[in-house]
C-alpha cells in the first residue's frame, strides 16, 4: 500500500475582516497517498483556494497540523518553508506564470538553480522534461511564440524540475480552448500513471475532474462528498462503463465503445 505523502488533520484557517473572524477552513481532515491524482472542487468561497495555499506552505493555517511527506510543516519558520516548497512542491497555475523573457528550457531550469549546481545537468533535464511533456524541439522558443496548451505543457516540465512529492495545480486548463484542456488533462494523467506522479488540482471542469483518481467536494470549508474518479479504474485497467478489460492507453473501450472518460455532472 502507497505511503500518505500529505496528512492535514483538524486543518482550520481564519480570516480577519476587521474584527470579525471569517473561516475559510474548518476541522478539515485529509490523506493523500504516494502516487494519487485528486480533484478539488466546490462553488466559489469554498475554501479551494485556501485549501491550496495552506498545502503549499504559501499560507499558514489557523489551527491543525500538515505532515508534508514525513515532515511536520505547521510551525516551520518562514526560511525553512521556501525549501520544502522548492524541493518538495511543484506548483502549475491557470496564467502559466512564465517569465516572458527567458526561453522554454530556461524556465524549466529557473527552479532548479538553488538545488543543482552544474549548468549542464539542469540544462540536459530541463531539456528531458520538455521532451516528456511533447514539446521536442521546442526548447529554445519563448512564451511569445508558444501556444497557450505548449506554455501550460512548459509550466507542468517547470512542475517537475525538482522532482516534487505533490504537484499543486490550480485551474490547469481554466485558459485553454477545449482541444488543448483535452490534451494537458491526459498529460496529467499519463504522469500519474506512467511517473507514479502525485497531482492534487483544484478545478470548476467537471470534464476535468472525471479524469482523477478521487474527487472532493469542498463547501463552506469542509470536505463534504467524495467520489471515485474514473482514472483509478483505468489505473486498474477496467472499463467504467462495462467492467471489461482496457489498456492505458485507451481513450474508448474496446468492449462497449463508449469513452473512458465522461463529463457527466459529478456532485
């Protein structure tokens, strides 16, 4: 059985709007196992942003602890978190965040710059990871001449720079046109399933969302539902649709002819 890789246990976090208290999360509980890919989903003011950025170390919670792969993170001081979230966080945002200035191979590196000393060596896995997500080739091009689905697929290489234990993606295809969300959604998957990759993404893309493992309903700061996703079916090779056998690589199943994935309402 895969190791938890984040344990929250009564996470709360409060905000202040003058005097008056807001909570954004409460007593919220979650285990995240090596090797998951999980939704997050929820109306607005749920808490999903919140969520996020306590898990990423951005914010620090109220109350509650978080066990970030072995290592107890809620009291680090400020100068011992900006490495837990260099070495151990991988973080992908719905506006790609690249630095206009630098090429699709320099800002895979950028991250790595604390972490690995030869140029060469981060050059040569800068240069692997943009050949994992398909952009070959591409390397030397600046996010000018990049598309939105290729600066994404930049955006996830710059993810994995220093081989995280979660990545944290927020809104990954919240900018894209349906053909490239298409696209980064089975790339996401194919990292889980191929890389044994841990994904937590916060999405409104219910499409999106089908293509995890597990799904979370966040409301009110609470994790109030929760539902299979059908990516742990294929994990185990077997149609949700008919129960038959398929191949990772399917996107129909071969018994039924019905997708593999569907994009029916989920909560």
């Amino acid at each position: 059985m895969s190791k938890p890789v984040l344990q929250l246990e009564k996470l709360g976090k409060t905000y202040m709007l003058g005097k008056r208290p807001v909570p954004a999360l409460s007593n919220l509980n979650l285990t995240v196992n090596q090797g998951e890919f999980i939704a997050i989903m929820g109306p607005s003011g749920s808490g999903k942003t919140t969520l996020l950025n306590v898990i990423g170390c951005i914010d620090k919670p109220t109350n509650g602890r978080i066990v970030l792969d072995g290592v107890d993170v809620t009291e680090m001081p400020e100068n011992s978190l900006y490495k837990i979230r260099r070495d151990k966080m991988g973080f992908v945002f719905q506006t790609f965040n690249l630095l206009p200035y630098l090429n699709a191979r320099e800002n895979v590196e950028l991250p790595m710059e604390g972490k690995i000393k030869s140029k060469a060596e981060r050059k040569k896995r800068a240069s692997n990871l943009l050949a994992m997500v398909g952009l070959s080739g591409r390397e030397e091009h600046r996010p000018g001449r990049l598309s939105a689905g290729e600066q994404q697929r930049v955006a996830i290489a710059r993810a994995l720079a220093n081989d995280p234990a979660i990545i944290l993606a927020d809104e990954p295809t919240g900018n894209l046109d349906s053909q490239n969300k298409q696209g980064i959604i089975k790339l996401l998957a194919n990292l889980n399933m191929t890389q044994g990759t841990t994904i937590i993404m916060v999405t409104h893309d219910g499409e999106a969302a089908h293509h995890t493992e597990r799904m979370l309903l966040l409301r009110d700061g609470k994790i109030i539902k929760e539902k299979q996703g059908t990516h742990a079916l294929k994990k185990n090779n077997v149609c949700p649709n008919c129960g038959s056998t398929i191949k990772p690589s399917d996107d129909t199943c071969p018994s039924c002819k019905k997708p593999i994935y569907s994009s029916d309402e989920i909560f």
